[in-house]
C-alpha cells in the first residue's frame, strides 16, 4: 500500500529516534573508548613514575659500590689516619653525610664523629642479621633527629667487616621523592617496614600510613620499594571527561546526521513512486512480439516508464527493485493491470493476441493475483488473452498448486521469463506448469559469437519443444538471430530488430504500418 502522510510522518519519528538512539550510543561508545584509553595512559605513567623514582634512588647508591675496601678496614689502623681517607669518599660522592667502618662486628671509625666504638648488631640488627643491606633510621647525635638511609656493604670475606653508607635521605628526599601531579599526589619510599614519606621529614611504620597506595614497585638491585599515593588511574581519567566532550558530541552528532540520511534513503524514492502511481505519473510501454513463422503480431509485453515532477527518466533498473524492497511492487502492478483494461481498444480483439505483464513472486501471496486478475482484468471482459510472466530470480518453488490452477481456469497463461539465467529447476516446470519459456537477451545476443551460449541456447530450445512449451526469443537484434531462431523453430521473437518499447497509445498505429509492409521473418 503506498505510504500516506500519516505514515510518512510516523517513520521521520522513526529516523529522528533512530539517529538519536544512534547518536547516544555513539556517544557512550566514543567516550567510553577514550576513557579506557586515557585509563591506561594514565596507567603507564604512574608506572613510569615510580620507576623513574626507583631509577634515582639507585643512582644515589650505587656508587658507593666502586668504593674500595683495602684501605679502609684492615686492621691495626686507627680512626686518626682513616677519617681523612673517609672524609674524602664523602666529599667525592657528595651525596654521603658519613662513611663508617666496621670491623668485627664493632663500628669503630666515622668521618663524621671520628672514632666511635658502636655494637654493630646492637645498633642496626636488621642489616647485622643480612636480613636487608637498606635501613631507614634517624640520626642519634642531634637535637632534631634527621631521616638517614644507611646501606651495608659487607666485605666477601668476612660478613662481619664492612663499610656504612649514611644518606641524609631526609634532605635528599625532597629531590628523590618530589611527585608529579596529576598521576601522582605523593610518593613514599619503603625500607624493610618503615618508610619515609615526602615533605615529611619523619620515618613512619609502613602500616601506620593512612592511605591505600594505587600501585608499588621494588628495585631489583636494593632491597627498597615506593609507593605511588593519589588518585587512580580510573579517577584521574574520568576527570577528563570534558576535554573529551567536545570531540565525542561532534562524532556522535556527525553519526546521527549521518544515520538520519541513510534511514531516509529507505524513502527517498519509496515515497516519491506512491506519489507517482497515485498521479498516474507512470507510463506504459509495450514491445511487439511476432510470430517467427508468418511474421505476424501476436501479442506484446507491456513495461512501465517513469518521468517524475522534474520530468526526469527515471530507469526501470532502479525503481523496480525499489518497489519491490518496499513493499509498492504490487500497487504497481495493479495500476499496469488497470490502464492495459482501459486500453483494451487499442489491441487487436482476437483470444489469439495476449498481452504480456510482469508479476512478482510476492503477489501471489494469499492469492492475491488470483483476486486482482478477476477485478481488474476479467471485468474488463476482454476479447484477448493474459498472459503472467515470471522471472526465474523470483520464488517461483513457492507458488502454490491451488493459484495456479485458478489461474489457468481463468485463461491465463503462465511464462518464466528470462530462463536459463535464474536458479533453474526442472522440478518447478512440473510444478508451475508454464505455457512459455521466454529465452534471456544474454543467450539470444550470443548467436554467431559464442559457442558456449549457443550451446545453452540449443538445449533450452530442445527443452522446450520436448515438454510441448512454447517459446519467445528476447533481444533479437539482427537479421541473423531472427534467421538462426527461426530455423530452429523458436515461436516468436521479440527485440529491438521489430520494434522498440513504444507508448500504449502508439501501438495501433505500429501495428497498422506494420501489416501494410506485409512484415515477415522469412522475407528479411
């Protein structure tokens, strides 16, 4: 049934909440997209973050890696002679507040304090134990206890001799532990289960630190670790949010506008057909069909021509299909079935002429054609014949006995048209019982040329004529084709070589010049 206003106007709702539906689901889809990549941007960084905290941290050590042994903790030296040669290390590596020697167990010698005579497993059991080479402790000897970070190093031979690093860590953290808004709000340095937060000044149990940190990293080189405190990187991302607006709402409206005009292509000539055949905007054609033995006119298939408002050709490769995607396939046909019974004047009145008219598969649904064909055709009482053509590109398997009996009771004949081209099946020209084979253009153009399609010609012609069906040859444009059709007994013919598609109202006079020229195949 042709769209109406109402109807036209429920499905622009239609589109509109479609491209809107579309538009938000864009929406929710290009932010969550950016969102999850900003997470795991902001992810990376963090992590980047407290590697790069690690990496200094391990520069800071590691030169007190290359300082020698030899001079330092033999023994029979005295504090004297070796705080001057500590003193130096300390300045040399700059980053060192005191250099102590151990010696059997006893902290002997200090660049610092100069000699001292400290137990070394008294004093830092944990390093003492080897239980970690790192601990954080606070400086004994002054009024303001000052984080140091002190760094074992034993010597190979005897575990209980060795050198004490001091880092005045308390200071250097500022530099070593300094966070990097946004991905880090604080960064804490962990030594066994004490750590030093910055900006803090003050070594704290780890488990007293009130916050839960969003990701911690170890060193592979030192027994140490930081903390990154702040916000996640789910958090900081959804933080973000509307810097991403802007170019998600472009998208999402770009894919709205977009959907809106690709919905609106289901009608953009779906409305303007039902527009055309209420208007009579449509013209029938028809092609003559001559009868390959005597030459004469014996019937003629009516085609349907569109020039719209603009009085633009509009080609029946595109309004075809169209029709039919949209449901308007068979309003057309009724209105060709209609103006051909208004017309029946202009065809010669004998049973003998038939009038040809395409059908599609889905108006034999519910017996609809069976219905029309009595309303529209039969009430016209013709002097003529019918005739219903059937393309093999249709589902043909699916009409049912019943229709084609009733039609046949009707006196309408039945053809597949353009056969050989579709899905062919010998089952169904049992089962539909045609009275034609309308040979397709491809095969008939293929005359002289090609050896394969002639082939194909010859055994549907040798079909036909085994199964008593009639044939028409489509596309017959040369002396030739007629001639090589002829011969081989083809029926009729039909193809630009007669005529061309030609208004209704022009066929009597065609047909009037055309048995005056005493017309026949066998004289061309």
């Amino acid at each position: 049934m042709p769209f109406n206003q109402i109807a036209l106007a429920k499905y622009r709702y239609y589109r509109l909440a479609l491209a809107a539906g579309m538009g938000l689901l864009t929406l929710i889809l290009t932010l969550g997209i950016r969102i999850y990549e900003q997470t795991r941007v902001i992810n990376q960084d963090q992590e980047r973050v407290a590697r790069h905290t690690i990496q200094k941290l391990e520069t800071l050590l590691q030169p007190a890696n290359a300082v020698s042994f030899d001079k330092l903790i033999q023994s029979g030296q005295n504090c004297s002679t070796q705080q001057p040669v500590l003193q130096q290390v300390v300045a040399r590596l700059q980053t060192l507040r005191a250099i102590a020697v151990v010696r059997n167990g006893k902290i002997l010698c200090s660049s610092l304090s100069g000699t001292v005579n400290y137990d070394f497993n008294q004093l830092l059991p944990q390093l003492a134990l080897g239980a970690s080479h790192l601990q954080l402790r606070a400086s004994d000897n002054m009024s303001n206890a000052i984080p140091t970070l002190v760094l074992w190093r034993a010597q190979a031979s005897d575990k209980s001799s060795g050198l004490l690093f001091v880092y005045n860590i308390g200071v250097l953290a500022n530099f070593l532990l300094e966070p990097q808004p946004p991905y880090a709000s604080s960064i804490v340095l962990n030594v066994m289960n004490s750590s030093l937060e910055y900006d803090k000044n003050q070594i704290a149990p780890s488990d007293a630190l009130d916050q839960t940190p969003i990701l911690s990293s170890s060193s592979n080189n030192y027994d140490f670790s930081v903390s990154i405190y702040g916000n996640d990187a789910a958090t900081l991302a959804w933080s973000e949010l509307p810097a991403h607006l802007p170019l998600s709402l472009l998208i999402s409206l770009l894919t709205a506008f977009a959907i809106y005009l690709l919905s609106g292509s289901r009608i953009s000539l779906a409305y303007p057909i039902s527009h055309a055949i209420s208007h009579r905007e449509f013209q029938v054609y028809c092609q003559p069909i001559i009868d390959s033995a005597d030459g004469r006119c014996v019937g003629v298939e009516t085609l349907m021509r569109w020039k719209n408002r603009r009085q633009e050709w509009v080609s029946p490769d595109v309004f075809i299909p169209l029709a039919e995607q949209h449901g308007l396939i068979i309003s057309l046909t009724r209105y060709l079935l209609k103006q051909v019974s208004g017309n029946l004047a202009l065809f010669p009145a004998r049973p003998d002429f038939y009038i040809s008219i395409n059908v599609a598969a889905q108006h034999f649904d519910d017996m609809v054609i069976v219905d029309d064909i009595r309303q529209l055709w039969l009430s016209a009482a013709p002097a003529l014949s019918l005739m219903l053509e059937l393309t093999e590109r249709t589902r043909l398997q699916e009409l049912s006995t019943e229709q084609i009996s009733a039609l046949k009771e009707m006196g309408v004949m039945l053809a597949i048209d353009d056969f050989g081209t579709g899905h062919s099946s010998l089952s169904y020209l049992k089962t539909l019982n045609p009275d034609v084979l309308k040979i397709d253009r491809a095969f008939t153009a293929s005359i002289g040329t090609d050896a394969i399609n002639a082939t194909v010609t010859d055994t549907i012609i040798t079909l036909a004529q085994r199964l008593n069906l009639k044939l028409i040859a489509e596309g017959v444009e040369t002396r030739e084709q007629a001639e090589y059709l002829r011969k081989r007994e083809v029926d009729s013919l039909q193809g630009y070589y007669f005529a061309r598609p030609m208004p209704i109202d022009i066929f009597p006079l065609w047909l009037e010049r055309y048995e005056k020229a005493d017309f026949s195949v066998s004289s061309l």
